[in-house]
C-alpha cells in the first residue's frame, strides 16, 4: 500500500519553490497536514511573520492549541503597544477583517511572512461585504506586499474555486500539474497528488430536505456503540429546528454559533461546549449530535474519535467540502443535502397500510404519517412515495376493486425484504 505523504513531505520531496515577488497558493485537500507544514516550515524562524484566517473561532483555536500557542500570539487590546518579541514568538495572528485596522501600523512594514489561511473566504467576504471598502483593501495590500517583494505570501485552501473565479487562474479542474502560474499568482495545486493525506469517508449518501434527517439519524446504528454526529447548516432557526429532530430520535444535541450573534446569545451550556471543541476539539460526553453553522465552516478543527457521521446542509460544492474537514479524521458516513428529491430515504411502512387494498384517501393518510418532505418543505404526495416505498423494499401493486358498485383504483403494499 502506497504511503500516504504530507504537505511538508510532498514539497520537500519535489523541491518545489515559493516565490517571492507573486502570492503563492497551496491546494491541498483536508488532511494533509497544512497547520504543521505552515508552524513547522514556513514560520519556524525568528523573523516576523502574521497568521491571517477567516474567523474569530479560527483565530482562538490556533491561540489555544497546545503545540501551536508558544509559537504565536494574539493582537494586542492596546493598538498602539508594540506586539512583537521574537525571543518568545515571531507570529501574530488575526483575522483578514482585523488585518484592515493593523495592516498600516510600524511594526507590520517589515513582515517576513503573511499566511492567509482558507483564502477563498477572503474573496467570498470580498463579495459578500461590497458596501464597504474593508476586504478590497485588504486583497490588495496584499498583493501590493507580494509583487513588490515586501512579505513572501502564501495562501492556503482546500478549496479553490471561489480564487480561481475572482482571480481567473489559468488552473483547469482535470490540470495534474503540480504547478499553474499567471503574472500575479504562483499556484502550487497539490489536490491532485495521489499519495497525498487526505480524510475519507467509507459511504456518502445525499438528501433533499433537512426535515427529513429524522429518517437518517434513526438509521445510524453507530448511536447505540457510542458513535456521534456533526452537522453543518446555514441559519440558527434550522439548527433549532435540527436539535428538536434529534431529540425526537431521542438524541441528546447542541448547536453552535457566533458568540457575537445578539439575537441569540447562546446560554452556559453551548458556551461550555463550544470551549470544549475550540480547546480539545472533543465533544463533550452525553452529546451525541453537534450542530455548527457558518461561523464555524473553518472554524474548528474537531479531533473526537467517536464522530462517524457528518451532516452537511447545504448544496455549495466549497462548502460541503469545508464543513466535512471539520471533523478530522475518517468517518463511517458523510451525507449531502441535494439539489434533487428523494435520493435515500427508507421508510418503514405502517403495518395498518400493508396487504390491503389503499384508496386515495388511504394513501394520503400514508403520506401524512411518513411525514416526508420536498425541497419546498411540502410533505410528500403519493406518486413521489410510491418510488420510496418500492425503494425501501416493497412491492406496490395497482389493481381496482369495487366499492359501493364502483370501480376504484387502489393500490396495495406488500413486505418483501427489508
């Protein structure tokens, strides 16, 4: 079996060069060890160097993981107090929104080295946040730094695509080539190694509406031998709604989201699991499901050995991808909301609708039991259930009978193998 190498191994081993004068972009998938190759190659050096990433929760994580924080240090509360001592630590870190207020001070104009680690969202709140000037500064300090041979920069992410639409990169989806370049970029793409480390995932299974994930997590045996789940999902009032699904299969669940978010702060409880993830990356004891929206897409770095299922809510391909790297290890199963409708729900029918004849009113009645909905959050009519219940491991047979002298149309159940 081929061994499966690392970021660090893999640039070392092909002697590939960052440039100086252009931003460098490192593609690689999950997995592979980008953190250790950025805080034990690029900034293992008593020159100054700043750590940038997308989030608060990011930025804490790095400031708290055990064999990262000697190594590196936050901004100070006093924007006018000196942050560098390199007898201690020659790496500040902060987030791209917090880098708009510092980027200017004294101490920031010989800077060695800028990571800019999940780039793509640097882009993506280029997009998002047009009203305001902040992050279009931001990019183009930094491409002013690069170019003009001020910092070496070097971006990372595990998914690219988003860069590559703003800054149209010559770097095609079927490109095996280590490296691609333009006059501005030099992109390293290392997703296409195949002896890279990368996280797997043993089935994936695709669905179409959240309400429905009842179906799946009653499914999931691993719940019983100890097993847990994350799930990714956009807004707060789904993850409510999510935690009250999970507790219907008699779940024990949690959601997260942003600590600064004053329509719903969140109470002592999600507070103490949220310390929990962002300092160990364990889930507490006695939860099984945790229930993370955007703030934490790259926000966290779960290391729970008892994760085997990932949820992800959501279509965008960059997202799935970000969401099921939180959890960092291999896991049993990974399911991905779809933009079709039903792909593997398996209902259990009701024995009162088996081996009898269903008329339209009975048949509606089945359909507001198994209670499944559509993308649209309509629960599903007869002619989309009929596919699922044949799917499931039935037989659906049409026939009429004669009710009240009438012909009518029915049709009829049977167990085959479920």
């Amino acid at each position: 079996m081929m061994k499966k190498l690392t970021v660090n191994e893999i640039i070392k081993n092909k002697g590939i060069i960052l440039h100086k004068g252009k931003i460098n972009l490192i593609v690689a998938p999950a997995g592979s060890g980008k953190t250790y190759y950025i805080f034990n190659t690029l900034l293992d050096t008593k020159k100054k160097s700043v750590y940038l990433c997308d989030t608060s929760n990011l930025k804490e994580m790095i400031l708290k993981d055990d064999e990262i924080k000697e190594k590196v240090k936050g901004t100070e509360l006093d924007l006018n107090k000196a942050t560098f001592d390199i007898d201690k630590y020659n790496c500040i870190v902060m987030t791209y929104a917090k880098w708009f207020y510092e980027m200017n001070k004294s101490e920031y104009k010989d800077i060695e080295t800028i990571i800019c680690d999940e780039i793509h969202n640097l882009y993506k709140y280029y997009d998002k946040f047009k009203e305001n000037d902040n992050y279009k500064i931001v990019i183009e300090d930094l491409e002013y730094r690069a170019k003009n041979k001020i910092s070496n920069v070097i971006g990372f992410t595990a998914t690219h695509n988003r860069v590559k639409k703003e800054m149209d990169f010559l770097l095609s989806e079927n490109d095996t080539s280590t490296h691609a370049f333009n006059s501005e970029w030099n992109v390293i793409n290392l997703s296409n190694e195949k002896d890279i480390k990368r996280l797997n995932e043993d089935f994936t299974y695709r669905y179409s509406n959240y309400k429905n994930l009842g179906y799946h997590l009653k499914a999931f045996n691993g719940f019983k031998l100890g097993q847990k789940a994350l799930i990714y999902t956009d807004r707060i009032t789904t993850a409510l709604d999510m935690v009250n699904i999970a507790n219907e299969c008699n779940l024990k669940s949690i959601a997260l989201w942003s600590m600064n978010n004053k329509e719903y702060p969140m109470n002592e409880e999600q507070k103490a699991v949220r310390e929990s993830v962002l300092t160990t990356g364990i889930i507490p004891d006695g939860i099984d499901v945790l229930i993370i929206n955007g703030s934490y897409e790259t926000g966290i770095n779960i290391k729970d050995e008892n994760i085997e299922l990932v949820i992800v809510n959501s279509t965008d391909a960059d997202t799935q991808i970000q969401a099921r790297s939180r959890v960092r290890k291999d896991i049993k199963a990974l399911l991905l909301k779809s933009n079709n409708m039903i792909d593997d729900i398996k209902v259990v029918v009701p024995e009162k609708y088996l081996d009898t004849p269903l008329t339209t009113k009975d048949k509606k009645d089945l359909c507001k039991d198994l209670n499944i909905y559509n993308e649209n959050t309509r629960i599903l009519k007869w002619t989309s259930i009929k596919p699922i219940i044949i799917n499931s491991g039935y037989d659906v047979i049409d026939g009429r009978i004669r009710i009240n002298k009438k012909l009518t149309r029915v049709d009829t159940i049977n167990k085959v193998n479920i």
